[in-house]
C-alpha cells in the first residue's frame, strides 16, 4: 500500500488532557496502542497523519531472504505488544526501507528498518510527532 494511501489516525484519549506532555492513545483501523506526545495540544477526536516516530528501538529482520517460503510466510504475521508505558515489541512489514517505514496493525513508525519484509523490533519509546 502506498505511503499516502495509509488512513489517519484517531485520538482517542489524552491523559492528563490539560499536561503539555500526555500520553495519547491513537486508533487505526486494525488496533489502538499509546504514544508520548511533546508539546501536544491533540484533544479527543483530533484526526492526525498516520506516521509515528521513535526515541530509539532495535530492528532485525524477521526472516533472511533465501530461507523457504513456508518459514517466510510463517514469520510474516503482524503484532504489536506493549512492554511498558511507551514501550513496545512486534513485528512489521517494511513498506518503505529507503525511510525507515514498518507497518503494524494500520500504524505507520518511522524506525530505521532498511530491510524488506518483515522485521521484528522492540520500542523503548514510541512518539507522535507534529
């Protein structure tokens, strides 16, 4: 799916709402997960780009391109599990490696990954950037 063509994301909650750096939780069409968000002046119901940011995170491919197909497309199922406040771990398909671009459950991150396919990752902080 083209870069464009990724549907924007949904504020659901800002907490604490009045705190210039609340923790935001964003809807996709395919999931819900928390970001930090500094300075923020997003309020429930905002609309914002689909294109989320890291503070740091470690990348690896999940699958090396001569393996068998079968192992390939075995490791080619999405998830996304949060660790800790903004902290989480998953595996992406890469849609743009020359930008960094992973997507996962319909959220777009921009982490670095350089590989095609699929990468497994973890995020120590995920950032909404406006």
């Amino acid at each position: 799916m083209p870069i464009n063509a990724m549907k924007n994301l949904t504020v659901i909650l800002v907490d604490p709402p009045d705190d210039e750096a609340p923790s935001v939780t964003l809807r996709s069409e395919q999931g819900e997960l928390v970001a930090f968000c500094y300075p923020c002046s997003l309020k429930v119901g905002d609309v914002i780009a689909n294109r989320l940011t890291v503070l740091d995170a470690d990348v690896r491919a999940a699958y090396l391109s001569d393996w068998p197909a079968d192992q390939k497309e075995a490791l080619s199922s999405d998830y996304l599990e949060r660790i800790s406040h903004y902290a989480y771990r998953g595996r992406g398909r890469v849609i743009d490696a020359e930008r960094g671009l992973v997507e996962v459950q319909g959220f777009v991150i921009e982490m670095g990954a350089a590989n095609e396919g699929h990468v497994d990752f973890e995020i120590n902080r995920l950032d909404i950037s406006l």
